[in-house]
C-alpha cells in the first residue's frame, strides 16, 4: 500500500477520469461509426442499385433475347447476385417478385438446420417459398409493397427492417428502373443483412477496447509517476515545517517551480528565513535584556554603595569633623544626582522606544534649534575654554518635529564633544546638504568601540567618562528615529569624532508663509 495518500488520490482520481472518459468517447464512437457505417452502406448500395438499374435499362431487349423471360428470368437474377455479392431482387411492372430460388432455397434450408439445432421447429412454422413471382410479390409486407409502388412512381427509398424470409435485419435499397420513354418498368430491390454491419462495427469496438485498455494501462502508470513527483515536494515541504516547528529555521526547501507549489515553497523559504531572522533578534533582545539588567545593577550599585557607606559612617559616629561630615554630605548629594539622572534617563528612552508614546511635534525651524542648542553649550565649555561654532548654509531648514526633543539630542551630542575635548579646543556644528554634523577635535572612539556607540549602557572606559550613564547616544538615536533621521558616527583615535544626522526633506511651505516670514 502506498504510504503518500495523497499520491494513492490523485492516482485514483486520475484512473477515474479515464474511466469515464473512455466510457464516453467509446459510447460516442460506437453511435458515430455505426451510423457512418451505415450510411457508408447505404451510399454504397444505393450506387449499386443505380448501376444495376441503368444496365436493365439500357439492355432490357438484350435481356429478352439472351435470358428468354428477360428481367424476370430466375438466371439473369442469379448473375446480379454473383456480380454484387448482395442479394439482388427485381420487382417488374407486372408485379412479379423475382429473386434468385437457389439463394432463397440454401437459406429456408440453413434455418430449418438451425431451428433443429435449438430444438425450436416444433413450435414455429416456416414460411413456405414463393412458387411464382405474383405470389412472391403478395406475400411482402403491406409497407414494403408501399414502398415498392413509390418507386414504380419514380421515387428511391431506404428500409431497415427485419426480412422473415432473408432470417434477419437487412438494409433494403430501392432504386426505378427506366425504359427509353421514361416509364419505370421495374423496381430493383437491393438487401445487405445488417448482422454484417454489426459485426463490422463490433470490430472497430473490439480494436478501440484494446486500444483504450492500453492507453489506461499506460495512463495509470503515468499517473503513479506523475502522482509521485506531484507530491514529492509536498512532502518535502511537511517535513521542513516540522523542523521549522522543532526551531530548526537554517531549514530551506529550495524548490523551483512556476506553480502553486513552487510559490508555496518560497513562502514557506521566507517564513523560515524570517524566523530565524525573529529567533536571531530575539536572542539579541535577550542578551540585551541580561545586559540592560548587568549594567543598571552595577550603575546602581555603586551610588547606592557609596550613599549607604555615607550613611552608616555618619550614624555610627565615625566621622566626626565638621568638615569631613559636610564632603560626605556633598558625595552623597553628587550620588543621589546622578541616581537621578540615571532613572530621567532610563525614563526617557524607555517613553521614546515605545511608538504609542507620542511626541509633540509641530513645524519649526532646524535652525533655531541648532543656534539655541549652540549658545546653551557654550556655558558648559567655558570652564575648558572651547571654541563653539556654528556654520549653516542657510538660515531657514523647515521640518516636523518636538523642539525639546531635536534639542535635547544636539545637547547629548555636544556635550559628550564637550566632556572629550582638550583644553582650548574647538567643536563645529555644521549644516549643508541636508546633512548636519557634529565635530569635535578630542580622544576619539577605538575603532572596536565604533559600532556599540549607540547601544544601551555601552561606554567607554577611560578617565573622561567616569561620570557618564552610557544612555545618553542611546536616547539621541530614538529621538532621531522618531523624527525620520538617520545617525552616522565616524571616529580616529587621537584626532576626533563627526556625528553626522542625515535629515528628512524639508518642508514645503505654502508662498503666503514665505512672505510673512
């Protein structure tokens, strides 16, 4: 038994369908070639018919001097019968049946051999032969004498019936026979059993039997095959999706084909491709999560530590001195600053990662952010002496966007420029082709420091960033992201670092605005 079931269906299915078809094309080749046999017959008949009529009509005096009875003479009967191979009757215009008495004699004697043979003759009669043509005449049935007087009127015909005296079905053809003058003197009477037809067409049945049982021998073997490799890739397809359920999402099918199937498996490819891309991103969540945990307990810790250690001394009596207890009291209020900032921080990105958290943007002008974010860190530079410059290639860059938010984030980049400075150096804020950018002429960022810039915590540790959170590029980047820009950063050890901040396009203002403005 096969074990593709869908296989053993389709094969089913498919044997079916021939079934029926070679049903169907065998019921209507038999009704087609019969009739086209028959016809064929009839045709066929019908041109012998006319042929023997034109020969009795052109010689009928030949007759008469060669055969003595002329058309009635049982001989000249005899030779149409030969030359035909049909049984040939000729009905003359005295309403004289003449047929070959030979023919008619072996074939009453082959049915009484045959009747005997069944055990039959003792309850049937046999009809008697004819002894004259008249007698012969008056004993056809009424309508084939009907149709005989129809063609003494000039008229063919055809019949189809059963001839008690011929023992079976014949196919009876009519055709008038003309003398000079144009009057029918005789109607020539053409028989062909049909039982012959039949057998003809039985024939022509038999060979179409044999040739349609081969062709759906041949058709389900095809079918098998065509079944197989029909669902080969199904089952290629079920058993990668399980293992895409055991997690296995390395897991392709790789199937190539201009078909549902074919567009199955490519979904099926990208379903996996996607999850092993979500699997991959949820592994980094994860190691991001056990990272965000590591590092906000150690930022915690130390605070607190010191806030704590503060604390007991102060209670316990160890320290004392007026002027010992007030540094204590400023470490722990430096400590507590920073826990602050820390959480307002934790607070900030967590409200800007989170989509649903709206921010409040309106049209402003890029550039009065640039110059107002420029003069308030030119305060926290002063105690390093820097230079701060602003260049802007323009004085109007329209955008939407939150003015707190654009401005809190030019202030974390200035000030970490501020706090990696050297004394007496420079940083430049620069705006030109829609690109913004940052520059400071400090430590720079270890090529292996470059690509965790921006992530959560990542810091790197030197003696000017003690102080810092690690937060603070983490929460300019999701304030970039919501206001459509992109963040790139570009570093030399020694020599400086660029943030550069791809801008959205600006933008368009209606005249009206332009003229008020």
């Amino acid at each position: 038994m096969m074990k593709n079931k869908i296989a053993l269906k389709l094969t089913l299915y498919f044997t079916a369908v021939l079934l029926v078809f070679a049903l169907i094309i065998g019921g209507v080749f038999y009704e087609f070639f019969r009739q086209h046999t028959i016809d064929l017959k009839k045709r066929e008949m019908r041109v012998q018919a006319q042929k023997i009529a034109e020969v009795i009509s052109d010689n009928m005096g030949f007759l008469e001097q060669r055969y003595g009875a002329g058309i009635s003479s049982s001989r000249f009967i005899n030779y149409l019968d030969n030359i035909t191979q049909e049984i040939v009757w000729v009905v003359d215009s005295e309403r004289g049946l003449n047929i070959n008495k030979e023919r008619m004699e072996r074939q009453m004697q082959a049915r009484r051999q045959k009747m005997h043979g069944h055990g039959r003759h003792g309850g049937m009669q046999m009809p008697a032969p004819p002894q004259n043509p008249k007698e012969a005449y008056d004993k056809l049935p009424p309508h084939i004498r009907e149709k005989v007087e129809q063609g003494f009127a000039g008229q063919r015909f055809n019949v189809e019936e059963y001839n008690d005296w011929l023992d079976g079905i014949m196919l009876t053809v009519g055709e008038p026979v003309y003398d000079k003058t144009g009057a029918v003197k005789a109607v020539v009477l053409l028989h062909s059993p049909v039982q012959g037809l039949h057998d003809a067409i039985w024939a022509g049945l038999r060979i179409l039997f044999l040739s349609v049982l081969a062709a759906l021998a041949l058709g389900v073997v095809l079918s098998v095959i065509l079944s197989w490799r029909f669902t080969r890739p199904m089952k290629l397809m079920r058993n990668n999706a399980e293992r895409l359920a055991e997690r296995d999402y390395e897991v392709r099918n790789d199937i190539v084909q201009k078909d549902e199937i074919g567009e199955l498996a490519r979904t099926l490819d990208i379903l996996a491709q996607r999850l092993q891309l979500a699997d991959e991103e949820s592994q980094k969540l994860e190691k991001l999560r056990r990272d965000f945990i590591a590092n906000i307990s150690h930022e915690l810790r130390t605070p607190v530590t010191v806030i704590r250690g503060s604390l007991e001394a102060l209670r316990d009596g160890v320290v004392t001195d007026k002027a010992e207890v007030e540094e204590f009291h400023e470490q722990m209020y430096n400590e507590s600053i920073f826990l602050q900032r820390l959480i307002n921080d934790l607070l900030d990105l967590s409200r800007l990662q989170n989509t649903d958290f709206p921010i409040e943007k309106a049209p402003l002008n890029l550039c009065d952010v640039i110059q107002d974010a420029a003069r308030g860190s030119r305060q926290l530079g002063k105690e390093k002496n820097l230079q701060i410059t602003s260049r802007l290639d323009t004085d109007l860059y329209m955008l939407n966007g939150d003015y707190g938010r654009l401005r809190q984030m030019l202030m974390i980049f200035l000030h970490n420029s501020i706090k990696f400075s050297p004394e007496g150096g420079g940083i430049e804020l620069r705006l030109a082709g829609g690109k913004l950018q940052i520059i400071d002429y400090g430590c720079g960022i270890k090529p292996e420091d470059v690509p965790h810039a921006f992530d959560r915590f990542y810091k790197a540790r030197n003696e000017q960033n003690k102080s810092g959170s690690g937060l603070g590029l983490a929460i300019a980047k999701q304030i970039a992201l919501r206001h459509d820009m992109q963040l790139e950063l570009s570093s030399e050890l020694g020599a400086g670092t660029t943030i550069t901040v791809l801008l959205p396009p600006q933008l368009k203002m209606k005249e009206n605005d332009n003229e008020e403005a």
